[in-house]
C-alpha cells in the first residue's frame, strides 16, 4: 500500500496491514526474514473490528442493554465470515462449480 492510501487509513488498521506471517513466525519481519506472507489470507485487518464489537457486546450484556444479544450475534457472524474468508485461497481450488473455482465464495 502506498503512502497516499495509508494516510487515509485508521493507525489500527494501518499497523495490521503489516503484520505478516512466515515459518512459524508472526509479527514485523525484518530484512532477514523470508518468505512472508500476509496472515489470515489478509484478513488480520478486520480482527479490530471484530474485537471492538465482542467488548461492546459483553460490556451492554453486563449492563442488560436489550441490544446486547444482536451485537453478540452479529460479532459471531463476522467471525464466521472472517474464517470463510481467511480459508478461501486454500480452498479455492477444492470446490468447483461448472468447471469454475469458487473456494468458500458460495458461503
């Protein structure tokens, strides 16, 4: 990502862009590192998210907030569809579909 971009971008979801993945190791590679790759199929950048509405969710569950249950469920959902997401470019060329590969992209 360009400099022009990410200065647009929110700090949190700026630094998650950066954090890769490579043999058994997580985080901030330095120059010695190879092979890097972005964890989760890049979806690392909506784990802020998701941990934003599981804390708002519980804090209004402690508080009875009628709301409560709907934002649970929809941090649920959001997890869910992060993990199709995240397994899609390895399951891309599991299922196909009229000699098409559609991964999860179905779900």
């Amino acid at each position: 990502m360009d400099r022009a971009h990410s200065d647009r971008l929110p700090p949190n979801v700026v630094l998650t862009m950066q954090v890769k993945c490579w043999g058994g190791g997580i985080g901030f590679p330095g120059a010695e590192v190879t092979g890097a790759s972005e964890c989760l199929n890049g979806s690392l950048v909506y784990v802020p998210a998701l941990l934003a509405m599981a804390i708002v969710g519980v804090l209004m569950a402690e508080r009875k907030h009628p709301a409560a249950p709907y934002i649970l469920w929809a941090a649920l959902i959001f997890a869910i569809s992060v993990a199709f997401r995240s397994l899609d470019l390895a399951l891309c060329d599991a299922y196909q579909f009229q000699d098409r590969k559609i991964g999860t992209h179905f779900v």
